[in-house]
C-alpha cells in the first residue's frame, strides 16, 4: 500500500483520558487508561479484537459512561459527556457498523449532520417562514461542499442503500464531516475495503486532518494505514494500554509485537 504521510507538528491537548476504567456487569471492558490527543494530529488506536478500543469511543461521545476516570475536552473535564452534548462541543463520530439513512440519498445523508447548525424553530421550518428558508440554502450549499470534497458527487440524489459498500463509509464519512467537528472518531473506517479503497479512505482522512483543521481518533486494524497516516498511536490490549508515542516508537515496543503475535496468550 502506498504511504499517505501525515503532519507531525503537536500542539496543545484537545483530548485527554484520566485513568477511566469501564465495566459492564463485573466484567473489565477498558482498565485505567490515560492519554492525551493533541489538537490537530491523527491519533489511531490499535490492538486485537476485544482489546476494548470501540468502547473507548464510547465513552468519548458519550455514550458508556465511566465507573472511574474522567474526560477533558477543549479545556472542559466531565465524568461524563452525554452524546448530544459531545455533538455541541464538537465531537463527530462514525460507526464500525455503518449507521446511514438507507432509504434517502446521498445529499439527505449528508444534510442530517447539519442538523445542530440550524438556528430556526421548528414552526419556522414547517411554514418555511423566517429564518427557515435562508438556513436551508446554507446548509444545503455546506453539505454540496463536503460531497465535493469527498468526491461523492455523481451519487448525490442516489438512494444511499443502492450504494456499494466502500461508497457508504465514504457517505458516513461526508456526514459526520458535515457537523464541522472539532473532533472526528472513526471506528474502523476502512473495515471491508479493498487495497484501492483503503488508498482512498487514507487520502481523505489525512485531508479533511490538513485542510479542516479537525483532530482525528480512528481504530484501524491495518498497521501499513495506522503507520502510513498517524502522529501518534495508542495501543490497547485486554482493556489495558500497553504502549502510547509516535508509530516508530511503538512499532518496535516488545509487547506490541507480543499482542499482535500472539507470543503472550
């Protein structure tokens, strides 16, 4: 695969993880983890299946919600964020399983992640009196210009379920770009795709990185990506983190190798 290089300039904290630990009816999903995301970098978890990485991002936006530790994002530390909350600060998220609109299209998709930027009541949207009328205009050149960017324009009024699979993640992608986030989660973005796609996928991420400015956590399962792509890498393994710094530096840790190996289990 083709190295996609990233920008490696660090600046300062936009994410940081305080000792959470997360537990699900007495079993240990995730075990005082702690890291920090700089602003503006690519920030990848990696680790085996079950290593606890999704639930991670769960607890990021919102939706576990920590028996211990706490979360601080642009500044502000909560114990817990609640989804919608996350949405209003800033916080963006795609999912493993792809959670679209399978009935709309490309562009409808699209403009749900414009929802938290409308400013109108919803009688004014109804009678499409008010402010209503301008929003839609603004909001529906913002979304042309995420499909522009993502280069899903010739599927813009496609029905998003007639979609081939590596075009909906791109779809997924453009929606949750849409909601101009401060901080994007992606969950395994490139599951499924083939050598061309993940190409794609790695170009994109590292654009919307440069040209948005937006700070990205993704779980990646392809190393060669995760290499290629990422500022900083945080390993995960049984819930625990076993290594935390630039790729180089854990691509040569002892009990990275020994996770993925398999030497330890």
């Amino acid at each position: 695969m083709t190295e996609v290089v990233a920008p490696t300039t660090r600046a300062e904290t936009l994410l940081q993880l305080d000792g959470i630990s997360l537990s699900f009816g007495g079993v240990k999903a995730i075990t005082d983890i702690s890291f920090a995301v700089a602003r503006g970098e690519i920030c990848a978890l990696i680790g085996p299946n079950g290593a606890g990485k999704s639930s991670l991002l769960n607890v990021i936006n919102g939706v576990y919600r920590p028996q211990v530790g706490s979360v601080t994002f642009d500044g502000e530390v909560r114990r817990h964020m609640r989804p919608h909350h996350a949405a209003q600060r800033g916080i963006a998220r795609t999912f493993q399983n792809i959670a679209l609109f399978k009935g709309m299209t490309v562009l409808d998709n699209v403009l749900t992640g414009r929802n938290l930027k409308r400013r109108s009541t919803w009688v004014e949207q109804a009678l499409r009196i008010g402010r209503a009328e301008r929003e839609d205009d603004e909001q529906r050149s913002r979304a042309e210009d995420v499909i522009e960017f993502l280069h899903i324009q010739p599927w813009r009024e496609t029905v998003v379920g007639k979609l081939p699979y590596g075009l909906q993640k791109r779809v997924e992608l453009a929606r949750a770009l849409a909601a101009e986030p401060t901080l994007l989660l992606l969950d395994e973005p490139m599951a499924g795709m083939n050598a061309a796609e993940k190409r794609d996928m790695s170009r994109f991420i590292v654009d919307i990185n440069r040209e948005y400015g937006t700070t990205v956590v993704l779980i990646e399962h392809d190393i060669g990506v995760v290499m290629g792509i990422s500022d900083h890498v945080v390993v995960l393994d049984y819930g625990r983190k076993i290594a935390d710094g630039p790729p180089e530096e854990v691509r040569r840790n002892a009990e990275v190798i020994a996770a993925y190996l398999g030497t330890r289990h």
